[in-house]
C-alpha cells in the first residue's frame, strides 16, 4: 500500500471517494484551494483506483467538498486517526532523528527530537518538511541567527533551529491546537522554554521584528496571498525558505515573491514538490543615507 498526504491536524471529520489513477495531480491542485483540510491518497497495488481523503476539525469543510465531488463524510475518532500513523523514526540524512514516541536510549552522534503523532502536522516525513530540515542542517552559523518559522504545526522546524543553536526563534501557527502541541513538544525535548510560541494567522502578520531566516512551510495560495507579510518579516540580507509547493505553482510562488524584490537563491525539487530559497538585499550605503 503506497500513501501520500499532506498530514491531517487533529482530524475529526472525514470525506472520501475513489479517484482515477493518473488523476492525483488534478485532484492536489483542487484540495489546494480549501486551507482548512488536509489529505491523504491511498494506492493499494493492483488497484486502478486511489483512495482520496480529506480531513478537517469542522463539518463544514468536507460537506462542502462532498457537495462539489460526490462521495462521503464520516466522524473520525482521534484514536482511530493515532493508530494510522507510523511510529519509525524520520531520518535527516545522518543529522537528526525523529522519534515519534519518548525512549531512554540515544545515539550520541545523532541530534535527537521526540515529536509525538497525531495531534500537528510535522512529523519530519513528509517532503515539504524534510527539505526544510535538510537545509536547516546545511546552515552554517547559528550564533547570531534568528528564526521566524510561520505555519510551525508539531513546531518540528523550530525546534530544529533551537538544536542547531538558533538563539532567537518565533513560531506561529493559526491553529491554536497546534501551538499547543509545539509548546508541548518543546517541553519533551529541552529543559528549559526559549522559544515564542504564537498564534496568529500569517495573512494578518503584523511583525514590527524581522528575522535573519524565516521558514514557511503552507499552502502555496497562503504563500502567495500573504507574500508581502511573510517577505516583510524578513531581515535586510536575511533568507526566506518556501515550502509546501507543487510544481505546478512554482511559478506563481517565484512572481509572488520576486514582486516582493527578493533574490531566488536556489529551488530544490523532491517528487511534486519544491522549495525555494530567497534573499533579501543589505539596503545600498546610497540607499540608507538618503
Ligand atoms: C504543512 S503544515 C507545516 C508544519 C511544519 N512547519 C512542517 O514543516 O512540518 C502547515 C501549518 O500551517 C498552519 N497554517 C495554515 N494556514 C495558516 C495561516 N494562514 N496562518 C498561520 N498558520 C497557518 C497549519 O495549521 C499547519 O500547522
């Protein structure tokens, strides 16, 4: 059985039908448009057809996606949502490790984060989130960075920045079940509290600060809807990294944020996905001075 998704939070309500294999793209593209769910696809081998779901906290949301394209709506118990998931470890390459439940015994040469399932997205699997954490890994000082991570979910990528000596970090999510659980998830893994948890939506940011790396990984219409706040957030000669995009809107996403005057410092590819990794420029001497 082959699954791809884009992670439910805190499910509660279920709508699925079958679709056309060869279809999956289309269909991507038209969840893309309804923020408030999150899917997965089930291919079962042999079988022609693929099993669309999509989960959402309100009622609301799948009826109105059963009333656009057929199929069914169901309640979703969470234990029945916890069981699905699996509990092996997501690997960054030889950088981190992520549990998904607490243990005693550590690997000394591995940076180790617990991050429980079931609750936020970020498990660290999924392509969006792991080149994110690829990149976070590649970073080179850290000492004098601060992170502004924007839809933070499990807060998985904040918490990689605070491994990584981050000393200044934010992270926000909409959801504030998700802050919850990244609060939660901080409290597992470090001693002491160092970063802000907020809740905010990102379309109403308004940061006096700016951070020297600002991560988002969201729906590519939330990127680009709210391209001037998330490129406001960014430090002068600070970076922005953009996840959660598909090819097909890749596109979009770079005229967005080219019209915001950033730098497109590099665009990597996984599958249907892409990140894209931006600049912005130190203001001229001219410039300050006039
Ligand atoms: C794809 S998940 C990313 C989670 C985590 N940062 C990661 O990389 O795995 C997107 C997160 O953004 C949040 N989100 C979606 N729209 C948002 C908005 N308009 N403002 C703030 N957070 C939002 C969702 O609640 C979800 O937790």
């Amino acid at each position: 059985m082959n699954k791809r998704s884009n992670l439910p939070v805190r499910p509660t309500w279920c709508w699925r039908r079958w679709i056309v294999s060869g279809q999956e793209d289309l269909w991507i593209e038209r969840l893309q448009s309804h923020a408030d769910i999150n899917w997965v696809m089930t291919e079962k081998p042999g079988c022609v057809r693929i099993l669309l779901e999509a989960y959402a906290r309100k009622p609301a949301a799948v009826t109105a996606l059963a009333h656009t394209f057929g199929g069914k709506v169901r309640r979703v118990q969470a234990a029945e949502w916890v069981g699905t998931q699996t509990a092996a470890p997501t690997r960054i390459g030889t950088h981190l490790e992520i549990i998904h439940a607490p243990t005693r015994t550590r690997q000394p040469t591995t940076h180790r984060l617990c991050i429980p399932h079931g609750v936020a997205f970020g498990s660290g699997d999924h392509a969006t989130t792991h080149m994110l954490l690829g990149a976070l890994f590649k970073h080179g000082d850290w000492s004098h960075t601060s992170v502004l991570d924007l839809g933070t979910g499990s807060g998985v990528l904040a918490l990689a920045a605070r491994l990584l000596g981050a000393h200044k970090i934010v992270a926000t999510d909409f959801d504030p079940e998700a802050v919850r659980t990244a609060r939660q998830n901080e409290t597992l893994n470090f001693s002491t509290p160092l970063i802000r948890w907020q809740c905010a939506d990102v379309k109403k940011l308004r940061s006096p600060a700016r951070h020297d790396l600002v991560l988002a990984n969201l729906f590519s219409g939330i990127l680009g809807e709210a391209a001037p706040q998330i490129a406001g957030s960014v430090a002068m000669g600070g970076q922005l990294w953009l996840s959660g995009i598909l090819r097909t809107q890749e596109q979009e996403v770079t005229a967005a944020y080219r019209a915001q005057k950033l730098t497109l410092t590099r665009a990597l590819h996984r599958g249907k996905w892409v990140m894209l990794q931006w600049q912005k420029k130190l203001k001229s001497r001219r410039a300050i001075s006039t």
